[in-house]
C-alpha cells in the first residue's frame, strides 16, 4: 500500500483541488466490489423517468405547433419553434443545476431528488394543459429550473461505486436512457389523439381540447411512482445531512435489506486523508483546473452534438419530403425511436462493460465523437433517395445503419462520466463537479436543438446546398470538438 502524508494544519482546512477523487488501481483492491443493488435500481428507477418525459414529446411536437398554427401554415418554420420549446429547458436547467447540485452536497442529495421529480410531475401536467406556445415554453421552463435531479444522480452513482465496478455501474445509464427512448416515444405516440385512436373511451370534449394531455398524465403518474419509491427506499449517502442513517456493517460488501453500509462507498475515498474525507465542500473556484475541465468540455461537445441529432431527427421524419424530411406519421416515428432504443440498451447492457474493459474509456469516447460524422452524412443521402424513389427499403437499411452508428456514440456519454468522477477533490465536492458539468452541459443542450432545427429550416426554406447545409455544419463541429478527446488522459483519475 502507499503511504498517505499526513496534511498539514493549513491543508486540513481545504482540499486539495488537483488531487483526483480516485487514485492508483494498486491502491484498490482488483476484484470487483459488489454492487448495492436496492439502492442503485431505485437510483435508476429516478433516471429512467427523465428520458421517458424529455422523449414521450417527441412525437408529437411537431404536430402540436402546427395546430397551433403560430406557422401561418408554413410547416417548413416549424423546426423555429420546435428547436426553442427543447432549448428553454436547457436554459432553465442550466441556470439552475449547479446550484441544486452543490445544495445536494451540504442537505443532501434525497431531498433534492424528491424535489425534482415533483417538479417534474407538475410541469408535465401543465404541458399536457397548455393550449398556447408560451404556454408550453413556460411549462417546459418549470421543469428545467425545478430540475436538479441529472447532476445529483451521477454524484450518487459515484457514490454507491469503485474503480472496481464503476464501468459496470455506469453502463446502466445508457441501458436505462435506452429503455426510456423506447416508453417515452411509445407513450407519446400512440396516446396522442386519443379522440382518434380509441372514440368510444375518450369521447369527452375535454380529449378534444386538450389532444395531447393524455401521454402528459401517464408520465405524470409514473413520475409519481418514482417519487414514492425514492421518498421509502432510497438511503442518504451523506453523512451529517438530515436524512443520512447510520447503517450496520455490510455483509460481504453488500448492502442488507434493512440498509447496511455500502461497502462501495467505503472504499471509494481510501487512500484520501480522513481531513479531507470529512471536510465540506471546496469552493466553486477551486474546480476550475485542467483535470476537472478537460473531461467537462469533452462531455459538453458531445452533450451539443447529442441534442442536435435529438432535435434533427423527429424534425427530419415528420417534414414532408418536398420540404427536407421524409413525412412520416407520429405512430411510426414513436416506433423507429422505440427500435433504437430497443436496440442500444441490449448493446449497452451485454456489451459496454467488456469494450470499456477491452479497448478503454478513452478510446470508446473518440470513436463516439467519430460517429457522429458518419450520422450527419447519412441524412442528405438518405433524403436524396426518398426524393426520388419515395420511402423505399433502401431508406430503412440507412436508418438503420445509422442507427448502429448511434448505439455507438452513446457509450461515449457513459465513459466520460467516469472521468468527470474520478476528478472530483473529495466526495462533498463531488456535486459540485457534476453540477459544473451539467450546467456546461445544459447550457450547449440548450443551444443545440435550436441551432441545428432552425439551420434545418432555414438551410430548406433558402435552399442553401440543396436544404443540405445544415448536416455540414454539424460534421465540421464534430471535427472541431474531437480534440477535447484526445487530450484526455489515457485513465480515469490519472
């Protein structure tokens, strides 16, 4: 084992702000620690909700501000419109987060993931009601600002693992991202327009005047599930907060039914001196250094490519081919969405945890990035032949290819989490560093859909490229952004 120094008076007080949460693999035992299994499914259960509300619009969205006819009839403005509604969001989130996050560090982080997810309950309810496009802004304002939930869950994960299993628990997030790319659409697409798909159950004027409000309930209600289960089950990982509990010893390193200690969270900070386990948090300007930076500019490109395509795709399915798109129906866009869900959370749940293994975080994450190019290129190719031929067989096999190129980009998102953790000083800073990077994060989010919607829009309405301008300018931002992964270091932590 190596010697910890013991740090000096003035040290004690602080933490170090170069020093990585985890060190050495020689420093940590190589055999796996097992997983707390409780805490982690209802931590996922609290994730899986976000995807399944932020994808259950997608579907619809365009066919909803049509209706609300702020176009005057023109649907190639429509992409204007859609792009805003995602980004306030972001904006609101991004004002926010960091804010929620480094709160979760002193109070602890159940509170601030009970709040969340009642926010979030509430605005969904009051987008389903909104009849007026400020009234869908604002609704969607509501849940980004009240939404702090993103950044906690990540420190929390960190938490509950080690070097030693961090790559297993981290894969759950793209399989429970996936899981929520196939309800979210599912529910969205076929629970819109209840009037005309199921008359005799809905046949109330109220489904009438408000035809989208029914997906809006059903993930209400499941986000109310979800705050149940959190308030009953999920245990406080910060100690000295309100809701912490003292927990007896585990048993095999695995945490008891009645709560027992996580034996994942114990070994997570050996090595750091015990002044610098129990201290509080760092102050927010100590975070700004290269090891803590780096991996955050790394997971905001890759947040602005992500929302992009995100905001791209429905867009270019629903506008009809003349104007760019391939005019397809909100059923068959909620099912194509549903399949690649399907699809990456098999990948990622069979197959994530051995690549990392295999090839290395880092390298998972340039070939991601690398993705993207061959994503964007794919979209002027695959209009050009639905131009000429209509939507043939030839138009599935791309959009699958493209899809295969998609499961492959999102390992990236997971891998670089592994390094923004492990270059948090302490774990009461821990927070603070996830809260950093999802405000970057959310910041470009919000950016992203806005800016590759309305390049789509104007790129078809000026016919700049033949309406192909916009895939362009996506891949040359791929290329720019690619360095931050580069200069990564070749492991977590190092």
């Amino acid at each position: 084992m190596t010697q910890v120094v013991a740090p000096s008076s003035d040290s004690s007080q602080r933490c170090n702000e170069e020093e990585p949460l985890l060190h050495d693999s020689r420093d940590v035992p190589k055999k796996p620690t097992p997983l707390p299994k409780v805490q982690i499914m209802v931590l996922l259960l609290t994730s899986l909700i976000e995807p399944v509300a932020a994808q259950s619009i997608m579907p619809y969205i365009n066919q909803l501000l049509s209706e609300l006819d702020i176009t005057g009839g023109d649907s190639r403005k429509v992409g204007y419109y859609a792009g805003l509604i995602e980004s306030t969001f972001f904006v609101a989130q991004a004002l926010t987060v960091l804010q929620w996050s480094r709160m979760s560090d002193r109070v602890g982080r159940k509170p601030v993931l009970l709040l969340g997810t009642l926010g979030l309950c509430i605005s969904m309810l009051c987008f389903g009601l909104s009849r007026t496009f400020w009234g869908l802004i604002l609704s969607r304002c509501v849940t980004g600002a009240l939404n702090g939930n993103v950044g906690v869950m990540k420190s929390m994960l960190g938490e509950l693992t080690d070097v030693t299993n961090r790559a297993q628990g981290f894969a759950f997030f793209p399989v429970i991202w996936s899981i929520g790319v196939v309800v979210g659409p599912v529910i969205g697409g076929s629970l819109s327009r209840p009037q005309d798909h199921f008359p005799r159950l809905f046949a109330g004027n109220f489904w009438g005047d408000y035809p989208y409000f029914l997906p809006c309930l059903v993930v209400a209600m499941l986000t109310t599930l979800t705050f149940m289960m959190v308030l009953f089950f999920l245990n406080e990982t910060i100690p000295g907060t309100l809701l912490y509990k003292p927990r007896p010893a585990v048993v095999d390193g695995e945490a008891t039914l009645s709560g027992g200690q996580y034996g994942a969270i114990n070994k997570v900070y050996s090595g750091i001196p015990e002044s610098q386990a129990i201290d509080g948090p760092v102050p927010l300007k100590s975070l700004f250094v290269p090891n803590i930076l780096l991996p955050i500019a790394c997971f905001g490109s890759l947040a602005i490519l992500e929302m992009s395509l995100l905001g791209l795709q429905p867009l270019f399915y629903s506008t009809p081919i003349e104007h760019g798109g391939l005019g397809l129906s909100p059923v068959i866009i909620g099912f194509w969405m549903s399949c690649y869900g399907v699809v990456n959370g098999i990948f990622q749940g069979f197959f994530f945890a051995p690549i990392v293994s295999k090839l290395g975080p880092k390298t998972v994450i340039r070939m991601g990035s690398g993705a993207y190019v061959l994503i964007f290129g794919l979209f002027p190719i695959i209009h050009m032949i639905a131009l000429r031929f209509g939507v043939v067989w030839s138009i599935w096999a791309l959009l699958a290819c493209q899809m295969s190129l998609t499961v492959i980009q999102s390992m990236s998102f997971s891998c670089v989490l592994m390094f923004i953790t492990a270059s948090a000083p302490n774990q009461k800073s821990l927070g603070a560093v996830n809260g950093l990077s999802q405000t970057i994060s959310s910041a470009l989010r919000a950016i992203g859909p806005a800016m590759a919607t309305s390049m789509f829009a104007y790129s078809v309405q000026h016919d700049i490229l033949g309406g192909y301008a916009v895939y362009l300018v996506m891949v040359a931002i791929t290329l720019a952004t690619s360095r931050f992964s580069a200069m990564l270091p070749a492991k977590p932590g190092k």
